[in-house]
C-alpha cells in the first residue's frame, strides 16, 4: 500500500520539499467517508481474530484502523446486524424479543474502535469485522487523485497559514511635552524714594511788621514721589494639538493601517504648524520685552529731565527770594537794618545749608535712578537670553521629535507594504487550496456516479434474467 508516488505528486503541485504523511492519511480518510460503502467493497479487509479479538480471548474485536466505515460483521459464517449500545440488555436476555441468536447475531460499537457481538465468540465460533481500509487508497487506486488533490488543498493551506504575519507594533514615539520657557520675569530692583523738598521759611526777629512765607517752592512739590516702573508682557503658549490616542486606536486596537498613515501624516503637518507657532510667539514676547523696556527708558528719561528743570526752577526761586529779603529789608527802618541784617545773614546761611543739602540729595536721587535703570535692563537682558536658549532648546526636541515620527512612520509603511505583499501571497495559496479541495470533490463525486450506474445496470440485467428464467 505505497503512497510514494501520490506523495511525488503533492511535491510537484505544491512545490514541498516534503509532503506531510498525515495529510496524505487525512485525504484517504476522506476520501473513503465520502464515498458509499457497498460502492468501497473492493477495498475491504477483515480482522484476524487471534491478532485483533473475536474469540474466547478475547471477545471484543478491536479495529486496527480507527474507522466507522463498517462493510459487514460475521460470526461463525451469520451475518450480524446492528444495533444501538443501549440494546445491549436486550440482545443478552432470552426473554426479549431482540435476542441475538447463533443465526442471528448481533453486534454494537462500543468506544475505543471496539465490536461487541452476541452470542459471545468463542474460539470455535470467531467473529470478523469486514471494513473499509483507507490504506488501500494508494498509488494503485483509481481515486488516488483524489487523495493528491485534498492533500494538496491541505499543503496550500499550511503555505498560507505560515505566511500570516504576527504583527508588532513597532514604538510610537513619546511627545517632547509642554515647554517650560520659565515665564517667570521679575525685576528685583527697587526705584528710589523721591527726597522730601525742605520747607523754608524765613522771620526776622522782632520785626513783626516783615513777617512773611519767604517760599511757596509750588514746583518741587508737584514732584511725583514714585518713579516709572517696568511692566512684564505676557507670553501665551499656543495650543498643542497632538492627538496621538486616535493614532495609537487606528495601529494597535483596529490595526489598521491605512487610518493610522493618514492620522501620521496629519500629526506631522500639525507638529509643523505648532513649530512655527513657538517660533512666532517667542519672537512676539522678546519683542514686548523690548518694547516695554524702551517705553521704561523713554519714562525714565522724562521723569528725570522733569527732576533736574524742577530743581534748576527751585534754585532761581531761591535767589529770586533773597534778593526779595534784600530788598524788603531796605525799605524798613534803618535802625532795624543791623538785627535784621545779622538774622539775614543766619537765615541765608541756614538756607544755603539746606539748599546745599537738598541739591546732593537730588544729585544722589539722579545717580539711584540711573543705577535703577541700568539694573532694570540687565534683568530683561538676562531674561531674554535665557527665554532664547530655552526656546531653541524646545525647537531643538521639536526637530527630534519629528525626525522620530517620519521613521516612525517609515517603519510602518514598510511594516504596511510587507504586510501586502504577504497577503498577496496569502491569497494565492488559499486560492490554490480552495481549489483542490473542490477538485478532490469532484473527482469523489464522479467516482460515485460512475460507479452506482454500474452498479444499478449490472442489478437490473440480473433481474431481467432472472424473470426471463
């Protein structure tokens, strides 16, 4: 019962180094359970009951062929019917009507490939299981081509399940985050407190007749005691509108391949868009900066021209009012002319002493300021440079980010293209299996009408015969 050449074929059609034996067993299985049993008598064969049972030792006839392909069961010569293994009661008891006798034996199929005939065998009375044998399906069969075809549906079906592929997603590359730019600009620096004009007011003594305010300084005190201040503009971060959970739903939960490009593709155009974002609000806010630390200058310079014109005013206020004094006095009384000109000359003494000293103050006030201003600049500077560097640190992880999500996304497209090609393959094979498995059908199915309309032809030219007889 050789097989190599049924095997030779398989190889030839499929193109395997070696066919699979089991699939060669599995087609002759099928092909003899397609096929009607009293159309398979040829290819028959009974159990030995010295090597398979059947006798007294022991009774049951165990199948050497896993089969229900049953041809006839006879004991000692009689033919045995079947029956279910429920009646196996019934066809032991002399009192029931489905008693099997020695003329009309019984039988049921009990697990393990195993026959159960009544009356029980004995080693005089042996029993023989007749069955279809798949093995006999063979080289030499007619329906070996058969057995090539659905052998060879099996083969292509192997080729396509090796090709499909176990899909690995390959790692999606993690997002640079929010950028911390540390909008924290705050400028440490104190403005200097204005210096408190001093009031001057002048009285000889004993002259109650020349009693008066020597000064209104009016344009000292109209001085504004708080000096301009530096105001920090707002940076607004624009919107980051990655949505890379939709990605990731399309890849890995729906697999699907087409979706999850088009989802990179538009990941790509918005990380580009975000970039250019950054770049246009970094540049906005370094340019408040600077607008706003030159709309300080521009104050500053103001606030101290108007402190240097005040002081000048208060100085010609000051002369213009001695020489008032001056004048007023010569116009009193001659003999008050020598205590008046002693308290003049304490009083302009003590006003010089005080102007002199109000002068180094705003002189003091001036340089305080200048310093201010100086101090204020260096923080925005410092601030500034540092926005700069961590700005073109965030582009820096941008460009990486995006450079990760094209390969990204070349691996997939490649992961995609292979995943095509395989199915193309795929396709093929199952193809080639569908159709041998339909020619095995076909040529069963043939085999099957061939056959019974012999056989039906050779009963009815029996018949004939015998009524002519």
């Amino acid at each position: 019962m050789a097989t190599t050449n049924i095997e030779l074929d398989i190889e030839n059609i499929t193109g395997v180094a070696d066919a699979d034996d089991q699939f060669i067993k599995t087609a002759q299985k099928f092909v003899v359970s397609s096929i009607p049993k009293d159309l398979m008598l040829w290819a028959g064969t009974s159990t030995a009951a010295a090597t398979h049972g059947g006798d007294d030792s022991p009774e049951a006839v165990t199948l050497p062929q896993p089969t229900d392909n049953i041809i006839d069961v006879v004991r000692n010569g009689f033919s045995a019917e079947e029956v279910s293994e429920s009646m196996q009661g019934f066809i032991k008891n002399s009192n029931s009507l489905h008693k099997a006798t020695a003329t009309f034996p019984k039988y049921y199929i009990q697990a393990g490939n195993k026959v159960i005939v009544n009356p029980v065998p004995t080693s005089g009375e042996t029993v023989l299981v007749n069955y279809v044998d798949f093995l006999k399906i063979d080289d030499d069969c007619d329906l070996r081509g058969a057995v090539v075809a659905h052998a060879s549906s099996s083969e292509f079906s192997k080729l396509a399940t090796d090709l499909v592929p176990t899909w690995t997603s390959p790692s999606i590359p993690a997002g640079p985050g929010s950028p911390d730019f540390g909008n924290d600009l705050t400028i440490s620096s104190v403005a200097p407190a204005v210096p408190s004009a001093p009031s001057f007011t002048y009285t000889p003594a004993s002259v109650s007749d020349i009693i008066q305010p020597l000064i209104s300084i009016s344009d000292m005190a109209s001085l504004s005691a708080t000096a301009p201040a530096y105001t920090k503009p707002t940076f607004a971060l624009p919107v980051q509108g990655f949505d890379m959970a939709q990605f990731e739903t399309f890849l890995e939960t729906e697999e699907d391949i087409e979706l999850a490009q088009g989802q990179l593709g538009r990941l790509s155009h918005e990380l580009g868009e975000y970039q250019a974002n950054i770049g246009v609000q970094t540049s906005k806010y370094q340019n408040d900066i600077q607008n706003e630390l030159n709309e300080f200058n521009k104050e500053n310079i103001v606030y101290q021209e108007d402190v240097q014109r005040k002081a000048q005013n208060f100085q010609k206020e000051i002369q213009q009012a001695i020489q008032n004094i001056q004048s007023d006095i010569s116009t009193n009384s001659t003999n008050l002319q020598k205590d008046i000109q002693i308290a003049l000359q304490n009083a302009v003494q003590d006003f010089q002493q005080d102007v002199q000293e109000y002068d180094a103050k705003i002189k003091r006030y001036g340089s305080q300021l200048n310093q201010y201003q100086q101090d204020v600049g260096k923080e925005v500077q410092k601030y500034s440079n540092t926005l700069t560097k961590k700005t073109q640190e965030y582009q820096g992880k941008l460009s990486l980010y995006s450079s990760q999500l094209q390969s990204y996304q070349s691996e997939v497209s490649e992961i995609s293209q292979k995943h095509a090609s395989l199915q193309q393959h795929i396709n093929y094979y199952s193809q080639k299996a569908d159709k041998y498995f339909e020619m095995a059908v076909l040529e069963i199915n043939m085999y099957t009408q061939n056959n019974s309309k012999i056989i039906n032809r050779t009963i009815a030219a029996q018949t004939a015969q015998q009524q002519r007889a």
